[in-house]
C-alpha cells in the first residue's frame, strides 16, 4: 500500500449519531491519497461499532480505542501519533468535509512548500485572492495588529505538516485553548497559508465542549490571559513596539471583561478573572482601559 500523502485523523467520543456521516464525507472524496484514522475515546454508544464497520470495508482506515479516556486534545495528539502522512488533516467525527475539500487544501499547501500550516475558512480578503502564505510576523500583525482575525479556528478549519506538528509538541492539552495556541506556536516558526471558506462544514449541536464558552465566563477570558503569555515571549516575531502594543489591547479587553461583571454585581466572577489576569490590582484597570475607545498602533506607543 502506498505511502498516503494525507492522514486524515477522527477523534471520537459518543458520536454515533454523527460519526457515518463524518467518515462518508472522506469517503467521497475526490482526493484519494489518504489514510483515515479514528481513535475513539473509550465510548459507551455504538461509536466504534459503526466505525469498525467501515474499516473492514476500506483498508485506508484505521480505528483505535484508548485504553483509557484521554480528552479531547490529548486524544487530538494520540490520533496523530499513529500517522505516515505528510499532512495532518482533523475531520472530527460531528463534523463533515466537502468532496472537493481535501483536494483544495493539498493544492494549496503544495504550492507553499515552506508553510507550516494552512487555515481556511476565512472571510474574503479585500487585497487578493486566496491562497496566499504570511510569514510569522506578516501573521501576528495580520491578526493582533491589522485585527484580521485568523487564528481564531478550530482543527476542522486547517491542514498541518505533520514534520511542524512534531516540532512544536502538538497540542499542549490546554483544555478549550488548543487550538488557537498551536497556531500561536506554529506561527512563530512557520508561515501559515489562508485559504477560503467553502472546504469544510462544522456541524453545531448541544453536546460540543465549546458550549462551556456560553456558560462559563473564565473560559473565553483564558484566551486572553493565553495570549497575553505568548505575545511576551521571545518567541513571538513582532518587534519590542508591536509586542507593547499588543499586550496593551489584551490587557484592555481584561479590564473591560472584569469591568462588565463588577457594574452587573457579579463580584465573585469579577474577582475569579482578575486573578487570572495580567492586571495586579483593581487600580490598573482604568489605566489599562485607557483613554482612547478604538486605539491604533502609533496612538499607544
């Protein structure tokens, strides 16, 4: 058997409303040098059943079962543990990839054969059409600077060399916060190529773990205090200007977030988030609010 140039990789738990779906849309791929691994994280429904159907029909398919539950990231880093592609491509198990999808990314990860990573599904860019590579600090200003969100996506949304994957650890197991932070750390060694919508559909249902976002304040403000420890390392490839800048408007968007929940007299949740933050006391924050409402780069520094 050939040596697949795309490991498409399905991590599962409880997914046996979804999980045929999600493996008939690989199926039906135009692209059809590739391996599809699924690795179930100890489920108690009919998820491997139905997986293991498809395999004893298709030999590009794999299914695994931990022998223990590791959790969603963690089980993102076992799914790839088991690949021999070239490219890491996540399709979770309630989620679904168009046909044409996985030929669209390997075209155009190829034509930037330095890039680490690519993200698709994103807004149309109002310069040029996509596909087009930005280099790690091109990436950082594009999304802290220019506040062209880009790093705001889930695994569904990418394609990973996997040789990159490797190299910076995978995902840390950060719960919630994975994703965004391995494109943080991909970008700061790597150049990411931005494709467009239209390859990958994401189902959305109650039973998803980023519900807790609606229900949990701490959960979307860890975002900031993630981003706040990135940007200050040397690591990041923005200049010492940009890096003050950036952190000024993460601390800004802290500030506010303590802000909203301290006028509503929520002051358990206020004083919870203030002890994740950056911010050292209640008296930082007017400064860190500062006085101008939609600051750009040469007003703070």
């Amino acid at each position: 058997m050939p040596q697949p140039l795309v490991s498409v990789l399905m991590t599962a738990y409880n997914r046996e409303k979804y999980i045929a779906d999600a493996i008939e849309s690989v199926l039906h791929s135009t692209y059809k040098n590739w391996e599809l691994i699924i690795v179930d994280d100890r489920s108690s429904d009919k998820t491997v059943e139905i997986a293991q159907k498809y395999a004893k029909k298709d030999s590009r398919i794999r299914v695994y079962v931990n022998e223990q539950n590791l959790g969603d990231y963690p089980n993102r880093n076992k799914a790839a543990s088991y690949a021999n592609g070239k490219y890491l491509k996540y399709v979770d198990a309630d989620d679904m990839i168009y046909p044409y999808g996985m030929e669209q990314l390997v075209y155009y990860m190829e034509q930037f054969p330095e890039a680490g990573y690519g993200l698709c599904s994103l807004p149309q860019d109002r310069e040029r059409m996509y596909p087009f590579a930005l280099s790690p600090e091109q990436a950082y200003r594009r999304h802290y600077i220019e506040d062209k969100w880009i790093f705001h996506k889930a695994p569904l949304s990418s394609i990973i060399k996997r040789s990159a994957f490797e190299d910076v650890g995978g995902f840390s197991g950060k719960p919630y916060l994975g994703d965004m932070e391995l494109w943080l750390k991909l970008s700061q060694k790597y150049p990411v190529v931005l494709m467009p919508h239209g390859i990958v559909w994401y189902r959305i249902h109650g039973e998803q773990q980023n519900t807790q976002n609606k229900t949990r304040p701490e959960v979307p403000f860890s975002y900031y205090v993630l981003e706040y420890k990135l940007i200050s390392t040397d690591e990041c490839p923005l200049s010492h200007e940009e890096k003050e800048f950036v952190k000024r408007k993460i601390l800004r968007r802290q500030a506010r977030n303590i802000l909203y929940y301290l006028r509503r007299g929520k002051l358990t949740i206020a004083k919870k988030l203030l002890q994740m933050s950056n911010l050292n006391a209640l008296t930082l924050l007017p400064r860190a609010l500062g006085r101008l409402t939609n600051p750009s780069f040469t007003d703070i520094i």
